[in-house]
C-alpha cells in the first residue's frame, strides 16, 4: 500500500489487489470499547524508529502505542523469568561460524536443543523465522 501511495503521488495509475475480503495484507486491526486503543491481530510490532513508518502512521492518523513487560518460559514444567527474546536469539545466533558450509536454520537450531540452557533460544528463533519467513 505504500508502493502503491508513493507511484498514485508521482502520477503513475495502480490497482491494488488483495487476497482476502479486507485489505491489509497481515494487518488485523480490531477495536473494540473494551480497548482504550486499537488492538492489533496481525503486524505486533515496530521494529525501530524508522522516519518512513512514522510518516505513514502520522498520514494516516494513527499512533504505535509502546509496549513493554516482563518476559516468561515454561522449561521443564517450571515457570520461569525469561529475558527478552531479541537478546536470547542474538545470543544463539553470534554462534554462527561463517567457515562452515551453509545449512538451513532447522539444522542449526537441532545442534543446540539438547542444551538446556539454549531451549530457549531455540524456540523463539523457530518462532521468529516462522513469523518473519512464514516458513517452518
């Protein structure tokens, strides 16, 4: 849809097309009274402070509303304090060696899931693949 905004202002015709009964692609916005602020079901986040993507919520009279909390996993039956997943995945993936051949990510992740003390990493690095990727 901005692809679409940016050729519309420089004079190019575009038809946009779309999968579903209600545009937005895997935007899924739901408001509800209980809400003080619309709750978003699709896109969950913002990553950075991007000029461009503010621009675009500020056109369109929308805001990004800053979230935060606590972060928790179950391991091993047991509820426990978690850091934040970004950090946990970095940590997995600085473990990368650039010298070895390529494989998938799949294959890297079942190197490590037999460490405890990496399953959570693991998991939220499948997550965030199947969520960025849509791939499994």
């Amino acid at each position: 849809m901005a692809a679409a905004q940016a050729l519309t202002a420089a004079g190019a015709s575009v038809v946009l097309l779309e999968g579903r009964d209600r545009i937005g692609g895997r935007i899924f916005t739901v408001r509800t009274p209980r809400s003080a602020v619309p709750i978003e079901l699709g896109a969950e986040f913002i990553h950075g402070n991007s000029a461009e993507t503010f621009a675009l919520l500020e056109h369109s009279d929308s805001t990004a509303v800053a979230e935060s909390g606590s972060y928790w996993t179950n391991l091993e039956g047991t509820l426990q304090p978690a850091e934040e997943p970004f950090d946990s995945v970095g940590k997995l993936f600085a473990r990368v060696n650039f010298e070895e051949p390529d494989e998938s990510v799949e294959q890297f992740l079942a190197r490590f899931e037999d460490d405890v003390s990496m399953r959570s990493s693991v998991f939220a690095a499948r997550i965030f693949a199947e969520g960025f990727d849509a791939v499994h």
